[in-house]
C-alpha cells in the first residue's frame, strides 16, 4: 500500500464519514475512527493517507494530518 495526500473535502459530523480529495485527482471515502490523533477532521485540511479496498470498497484508512 502507498502513502497518498489530499486535502479534506468534507466531512459530517453527525455520522463520522467524510470525503478527502486526492492529490492524484477523485475523491476517496473515509471513517473519522481512521484518523489518527484527537483531532476532528475539517474540511481545508492536508491529509496522508492509505488507499485500502479490502473490504470491497475503497476507502482512506491511516489518515494523519500534515
């Protein structure tokens, strides 16, 4: 798995997902409970990430605010 960037796209605070758009172009889904540290994500923000589709969905997970 590859490292990626991208900024915080969106992100809803009442079901905890959100969207990041990557670097590379398209956006990928992500789940706040793959962020690591306290803080909540906001939209605006630079992210790195993994790109996982092993559960049959591609999604951001190991997100870490840069």
């Amino acid at each position: 798995m590859i490292s990626q960037t991208g900024i915080i796209r969106s992100f809803n605070t009442q079901d905890k997902t959100g969207l990041i758009t990557c670097d590379l172009g398209g956006d990928i889904r992500f789940d706040a409970a793959n962020v690591s540290g306290a803080c909540q994500p906001v939209s605006g923000s630079l992210v790195e990430f993994i790109m996982d589709d092993s559960a049959n969905k591609l999604q951001a997970v190991k997100i870490r605010f840069i």
